[in-house]
C-alpha cells in the first residue's frame, strides 16, 4: 500500500512521501488560520449577519490562500520543484484569455 501512495504521488522514497504528506498538512492548517484574520481585516462580519454565507466565504477564501501557503512552505521545506506543478495549475485555472 505504501508502494502505491509512492507512485502516486511521485515521491522518491517512504521519506519523501512523508514529507509531502507533511507539506500538505501544514499548508491546509496554516490557509485555515490565516483565513480569519484576513475576514476580519475587511469587517465581513459588518456585512454579513448569516453565519451560512459568513462559512461559505470563508471556504471561497480557503483555497487560493490555501495554494499561495503550499509554496511558501514547500520553500521552507526545500521541495518548491514537487510543489510548483500544483501552483502552475491553480493559475492557469484563472488565466484569462
């Protein structure tokens, strides 16, 4: 099985895999934190009453802190190269033509 997550994955050895899983870990950990810091330095709160629409904005927020997050730590943990392919496609979701 863990032969299988390291194909998928692309990870070189047991070692790398845990470092991805890692990686991933604290950068999901990190865009949850920082995400409300962020609503309240825009006063959402002053706007929205419904605590629904509050979560809901929160989540929309979550994910492109979320891909920003991922390669600052992946820098810190010298594997930005694993990294950069996940940040390339979240961009490209957005580009304009």
């Amino acid at each position: 099985m863990i032969n299988n997550l390291i194909s998928f994955f692309g990870a070189n050895s047991k070692f790398h895999l845990l470092k991805i899983f890692i990686i991933f870990g604290l950068a999901g950990s990190l865009s949850v934190l920082l995400s409300n810091p962020l609503l309240n330095m825009v006063s959402i709160e002053n706007y929205i009453s419904n605590k629904f629409l509050y979560w809901f904005i929160r989540l929309i927020l979550i994910f492109p802190i979320y891909q920003f997050v991922l390669i600052i730590v992946s820098l810190v943990f010298g594997e930005f190269g694993y990294f950069k392919k996940f940040f390339i496609k979240f961009i490209n979701y957005f580009k304009i033509n």
